[in-house]
C-alpha cells in the first residue's frame, strides 16, 4: 500500500520535471542539480561559480533548506536568488522548483542553479527538471562514503571531490576513492576542486561551459 | 492521502520503539542513538569508544548504511556488530533494530550503540527504542548546519562537536555555532571532541557513564 502512495508522487513528480525541463530548454536555460551531504562546501562553490561567470551569463538560483534564508542571503550577492524552506522536508522537489520559478526573472538567464536540501540519499531520487546531476565529497567526509551511498554517484553527471585544500590534514584515501567510484560509474568526470584556493576550479568551470553548449548530449537520469 | 499512511507508518513505529525500550532496560541495556551527517566521525568515535570501555562494559552495536558492511568491519574488531542494509532508505527504523537484535548475543551487554544512516533530517524523526540521542556535528561542515537543520538539536540530548583538531583550517564560527544552538536547546550538553587525537575523548565518556547509571532522567524524544 506504502509502496503504491510513493510511486504515484514519484509518477506525478517525473511528469512536472519534464514541464520544467521542457519550460527551461525552451528558453535556453541549462540547469544543474548540485546535490551532497550537509557541508560539502555546495553554497561556496555556487558563490565562487556566479563569481566567476558574472558579466558572461545571467545567472539564477533556486536554493532548498529545511529552514533559514542564509544560503540564499549569501547568494543573492551574486545573482537573484529564491530560498524554499522545505520545513522539515529532506529533499526538493519538481512542484516545489516550480512554485519557486516564478518569483526568478528568468527573461536573459542562461544557467539556473539548484542547490539542493544536504542530504545524501533522499534528493538523488527526485527528478526537477535539471540536465544535470553535479554530485559533491569533500575529502573531509572520507571516501568510503562512495560505496557506502552508492545511488548518487551512479547517477552523477559529474562529481566534485571539494576542500581538496584539506587533503593534506584528513585520513582521505585518494586512491580507495577512485576505486570505490570507477566500479559505481566508469565514466563520470571527477574534478578536484577547492574553492577556498581556488584549486581546479577552472576545469569546474570549464566542464559548465562545455555541458550549458550541448545540454542534451547526455541525457539525465532521473 | 499521504499524511496519513505516514502517520500510521510513524504510530506503529513508535508502538515498536516502546517495546524494544522495554525490552532493553529490562535487561540494563543503555542503548544511545548517534545521528549526523555522512562523514562527522561516528564509527570513528565508536572505535575509540568501544576500545575505551573494553573490559569494563558489555558492548555491543547495530550500525546501519545503505550498502556495504564495511563500518561493521570496522567496528567487529572491538565489540560484537550487526550491520543493517537499508537498501537506499535513508535512515533506521524501530523494526529494523527489532530484526537485527536477534543476531546479537545480549546476555552481559551493558550497552547497545546504535549508528543511524548518515543523514541530518529523517533519522531524527524515528524513535529506534533508545535511550539517548547523540548528535554529531563536524567543524568542517560549517556552523550554519546547526540552523538550517535545527530539528536534530532541538531534541539531541547530548551534541558533539568531532573533528575539533581541524578547527585551525576551517572557516567553522565557534561563537555562532553555540549561539544558534543555545537558541534551540538551551540545556543540551555540548562536547568538543577529536577522535584523532583523543581532546575532550573524556568529557565523553564521563557522559557516557553517567547517563548509563540514569537512563531514565530524562524521557527521550521521539
């Protein structure tokens, strides 16, 4: 019975992703989905990524918490922001995304972010309409988290390996990492980034650019 | 609809919980429920807790992940383990505690750990049969964890801050993080500790044994 109640919310989800999916294709608009564990570093890579990409694209976030305006407060400094407090809820959904999409100007947008509620399991499940998925590690949180929450880094369109910065200070096995990844997803881009240093920021950069030009090469999972 | 299979998948839970309670303190089995984020350190301080009492106490632990029974590897090496595959749910329930209890020799177990999934939202809202709820924040998740998931806080009964040795790299406000939780639980113990190097390894186990000597001074949340 359970089971039933949860596949139809997930049917009526995947049907309102592909409206917002279609919606934001049609109007050229790419979207990233970033999803990792509580403080994998998501809203400071967003604050060096609108940075970087101000004067070069508009720019727009969607940003979910179960509670507080502070990532968003942040964000706004950068580009206009919309802050869904999902209030206890573990993860964004497609109607939430869509109620939040119009209160976005999104008339000269060319990249809407969504950075998700953090939360390794509950998000990877929910379709939003995004091209892509952007998964996140910090090395702070070790590498055994790869194996031990398999279904993101399955699904990752790309995944990004953050507070590089901190290798030096963490027991993180670089290697073990690496293994544990390959035999999830043989082919998913990784990206050692540190957004305190500024350490691979620009393949990070470069992997957004390439991916916003050819949306469609790859299709998402869901 | 939905409310409503969710209310009554939480009221059989909780009746479970009741009897596991029951079922435990019948016994003299202090069972603590540690909770946080993937990544903040539980197994970690599991080992050097499970070393620590070795000899003095019966120990004993359940430990769930999605997949992998390599925390349980881990944690065997000190104290007898059963590991639970939640299979992609994000967090224990009270039946799954009630079907692994059975695979545990509980004759002369002082303490039963438990080792919820790696997540800050939806273990909170699953009363496992424990005694105590143990919170674990990292310092290199950021102290706006604290308020942008307040509900765990608001109801830990004890709250570690782990990882206190990387204090010196992370950008973590140590007076905002006490300001924020103390605005959500004003009474609640607060730990900083550092498995790798054993600072406030102590303060920790002194809470342990009091409140092992006293479980029942304080009702649990749910």
């Amino acid at each position: 019975m359970r089971v039933d109640v949860v596949h139809n919310v997930l049917k009526l989800n995947d049907a309102l992703a592909q409206q917002i999916r279609a919606d934001l294709r049609g109007r050229g608009i790419f979207c990233p989905n970033l999803i990792s564990s509580p403080g994998s570093g998501k809203t400071t890579l967003l604050e060096r990524t609108l940075e970087h990409f101000r004067g070069t694209w508009g720019q727009a976030v969607i940003v979910g918490d179960l509670a507080t305006s502070r990532d968003a407060e942040r964000l706004a400094e950068y580009a206009q922001t919309v802050q869904i407090n999902t209030d206890g809820g573990c993860h964004l959904d497609a109607a939430m995304v869509a109620n939040a999409m119009p209160h976005l100007d999104l008339d000269g947008v060319d990249v809407l972010y969504i950075e998700n509620v953090g939360n390794l399991v509950c998000p990877v499940g929910y379709d939003l309409g995004h091209d892509a998925k952007v998964a996140l590690i910090s090395v702070t949180e070790g590498e055994d988290k790869v194996a031990k929450y398999p279904r993101l880094w399955r699904e990752a369109d790309v995944v990004l390996l953050t507070k590089a910065d901190l290798l030096q200070y963490v027991p993180f096995d670089v290697a073990r990492f690496y293994e544990d990844l390959r035999a999830l997803n043989g082919t998913v881009p990784v990206l050692e980034v540190s957004s305190m240093t500024g350490q691979g920021m620009d393949a990070w950069f470069e992997w957004l650019t390439a991916r916003r030009e050819s949306p469609n090469a790859q299709e998402p999972a869901a």
